[in-house]
C-alpha cells in the first residue's frame, strides 16, 4: 500500500513538472494559441471505457458526446449536445446512460433530458449520519488482523432513473425560472456472495451472509431499516426554483455566478411512502478569473434538508440539482460531491457541502483539426450531515455488549452518537478538454481522517461544477 502511495505520488509530481515545462515552451504566444478554430457544425468526442477491480471484474465500454455548434456564432456554445454511455463489469455492475441538452429544441427554454440503468452489484453502504457510523477500513481489508469480509459495506442496487429538466429566461437579466421531474426505480439487495466467489482462491472467498452478514444486514436486524423499505422502492419527484447564471461559459467557466434554489416534492401516490416529502435545496457556484485565459478559481456550497417528513433511506444520498452532470448526483462522499472520501459515507437528511478549485490552463494545442487544453485543478473538499436521520431510538435499545452473537456484537464498534463533524479532503485533478466542452477528467483525493477512507482516483468528464 505504502509502495502505492509513493508511486503515485512521484507521478503526480512528474506530471506537473512535465506539464509545467511544456507550458513554458508554449505560452510565449497565448493570444495566438487562444485564436481557437471556431467549430461549425457537428462535432464528435468519443472514449473507451477500459479498467479492473479485483471484486467487480474488467471493466469495458465506451462513451461519447455529439455536438452541433450550428453556424458558430455562439461558439464554445453549443445547440444541440447527445451523451451515450455504455459500459460493464464482468461480475454484473455497468452504466448505460443517454443525455440530451439543447436551448434550441423548444424556444428559449433550456432542455436537459436523462436516462439510465445503473446496475451495481457492490453499492457502498457505510450506516447513516457520518461519524455517528462507524467505519472501520480494517473489517475490509485481508491483510489486517481484524478483517472480516471485503464485502462489509457492500450491497447490490439496481436502479433506474430518468429525469427531465427545463429552464427559462425572466424578466430580469440572468434570472431564470427551472422545473423538472425525477423518476427513480431503486431495487435493493443483499450482495451476491456466490458470484464474487466465483473463481476465487480459497483464501480469497467470502464468508455467507449466514455466517457474517454486512452492515445493511444487521441494519435490518436492528429495525434501522425496515421490513417494508429493505427492498427500495419508486421515488418520483417534481422540482420547482430560480437561477440565476452569469457564467461566461459553460462548460468551464473563468467568472460570473451560477446560484439556485428549489424545493423538491415527493407526493406518497407516487411513491412507496407512507407520507410524502418536501426538500429544499440551494446550491451557490462563483469563478474567478486570476489570470486570463489560465488560473481560474472556483467555489461551490450546496445545502440540501427535508422540511416536510423524510425521504426513504435509498433515497437521502441523492442530492438534488437543476441539472445533471454525471451519471448521477449521490454523496456525500465520492467522485461527484467530496474526492477521496468513501462513496455514501455522509449520508443524512440534511446536509451542507462545499468544494474550493484552483483551475490552471496548462497547455493549449490543436491536433487533428480540433481545439485541445490541459488543465491541472487542485481542491479542497468538505460537507456535514445538518440533519440527522433518526437513528437514537434504536442504538440506544441495542446492548453494548453481547456475546452471543457471531461475532461478537459491541455497540461502540459501529455507532457513535454524537460524533458527527465535517468530513474534508484534498486532492489533485487533471482535465484534456476538446473544443472546451469535451473534457476527460481524471480526480485523485485523498482524506484528512481515517475515519472517511484512504483515497480515491476518479475518471469520468467535465469539472465538478
């Protein structure tokens, strides 16, 4: 692990002297470079999709985005943006995926549609409330004393999602209204013992549920998840709210302000909900430029809570926004909401986040007829839950201590009430954008307590926000 550390770390600092010398050799003529080729028409960005994971399997695909930039006028802007994703792990997780965006479709009004199927067969479940849960990264790793099964903080979901959102201009200059509509199909599950131990070694199998259930196993046992929500369930939400978007671009912006507030209703006919619920949410964006066309830096704080009833526990770790930028916008913890920190580790009925970017422009090129930028970010990531899920109730009835249960059961080893605080890490990034809308992203973060993790490498597209 160690030696892995290390390795990365010299790469790191490889890639940044190396991107720093490159930009010395071409920076004398910036304004030249910055003479960017104005694209026409449409336009075409493609990936293979290609990594491992010991328990998921190869990881295959490919992804892509078409553009059509219309006559040019309005270039970086585009009219019309088609996303298809479409990649699978050889034990049965994957990401199919179609996104449209255009301004054009219905005059003045910003259209975002999405769909996709996110089968995950090893879905992160580290308990609720942060700090208040545990977590314990010995329990999943072999080569510790205290290992227990690497599928601990695991279970399967398969989930189903499609949302549409809109936005239109008011009266006011950068003020705009948005609405939308998320549909969410969240079927939840035990991890498949059997198919991860399938061609394994014998000392790499995983014990049965029945010998050592996980964590959201023994959630149940403790009535922390109910019989009648264990399996998910429909969400179906309807959005109203303002923006307000002085963004010079959009895909990468140098200045201006992207700002929103909305509330997000669940009504109980269209969910399986007893009660329905409402969340507001809000979220504040701001890019400053430092240096012109090179150093940018960029902030978000977002705040999210349940102010009528609560949402379903498959459901607190989705975070709201008007519009979509990934496959999908779960956390806190994980590549879209706080870098280096374990997926699903501050989940809560509300919660206050931020991030702070320093954007560097290394290189500028063109290559193959196409405009082309690398860019280094370094950042600071942080959020707390605000709200608690109700959990006291039942962890106060549990015993501290109970021998007879295999293994043996003591409170302090999975809660902690009252711990609760900010969770926070720091990391490095590195982006290759074409024609400034395509841009492949690669994240490494890493924690700043044991408590969240160790770290994490992310490769996806676009900036964060």
């Amino acid at each position: 692990m160690k030696k892995s550390k290390g390795m990365l770390r010299r790469a790191v600092l490889l890639s940044v002297a190396l991107l720093w010398m490159l930009s010395n050799v071409v920076s004398q003529d910036v304004d030249t470079v910055m003479n960017v080729k104005i694209k026409k028409g449409w336009n075409f960005g493609g990936l293979p999709v290609i990594s491992f994971d010991s328990d998921l399997g190869f990881q295959y695909g490919v992804l892509g985005s078409i553009y059509h930039y219309g006559d040019g006028s309005r270039y970086p802007e585009f009219d019309h943006r088609f996303y298809v994703e479409a990649s699978w792990f050889t034990k049965g997780s994957g990401i199919f995926r179609f996104a449209y965006e255009s301004d054009k479709l219905i005059k003045n009004i910003r259209l975002n549609f999405d769909i996709s199927y996110n089968p995950d067969d090893a879905y992160d479940f580290l308990g609720f409330n942060g700090y208040e849960a545990v977590y314990n990264q010995d329990w999943t790793d072999q080569d510790a004393e205290a290992y227990k099964t690497r599928a601990f903080y695991k279970l399967g979901r398969k989930m189903f999602k499609t949302r549409v959102d809109f936005a239109g201009h008011l009266a006011v200059k950068n003020l705009y209204w948005t609405a939308g509509l998320e549909y969410y199909d969240v079927k939840i599950n035990s991890v498949d013992i059997d198919k991860y131990n399938k061609g394994k070694s014998e000392e790499d199998l995983l014990p049965s549920l029945d010998s050592l259930p996980g964590l959201y196993e023994r959630y149940q046992e403790w009535n922390l998840i109910t019989a009648d929500n264990k399996d998910g369930g429909n969400v179906f939400g309807i959005k109203a709210g303002l923006m307000y978007d002085s963004r010079n671009t959009r895909a990468h912006p140098t200045k201006g302000i992207w700002t929103e507030v909305g509330v997000f209703y669940a009504p109980s006919f269209a969910n399986d909900v007893d009660n329905g619920y409402l969340k507001i949410y809000a979220t504040h964006r701001q890019y400053l430029s430092l240096v012109k066309n090179r150093l940018t830096f960029a902030y978000r704080v977002g705040y999210q809570t349940s102010v009528v009833n609560e949402a379903p526990w498959y459901a607190e770790q989705f975070i709201i926004t008007s519009e979509l930028r990934g496959t999908t916008s779960e956390g806190l913890g994980g590549g879209k909401t706080l870098r280096g920190i374990k997926r699903n580790r501050v989940v809560g009925d509300g919660v206050l986040y931020g991030n702070l970017e320093l954007r560097w422009k290394v290189v500028f090129f063109k290559l193959i007829g196409q405009n082309f930028y690398i860019g280094l970010n370094g950042f600071v990531d942080g959020g707390q839950i605000v709200k608690l899920i109700p959990t006291e109730e039942q962890v106060n009835a549990l015993p501290d201590e109970n021998d007879l249960i295999y293994p043996a059961f003591h409170k302090a080893d999975y809660f902690d009430l009252g711990a609760e605080k900010l969770h926070s890490s720091y990391g490095l990034g590195l982006r290759i954008a074409m024609n400034e809308n395509f841009i492949i992203a690669l994240d490494y973060g890493r924690v700043m307590s044991e408590k969240d993790g160790g770290s994490g490498v992310y490769i996806g597209l676009n900036y964060l926000f």
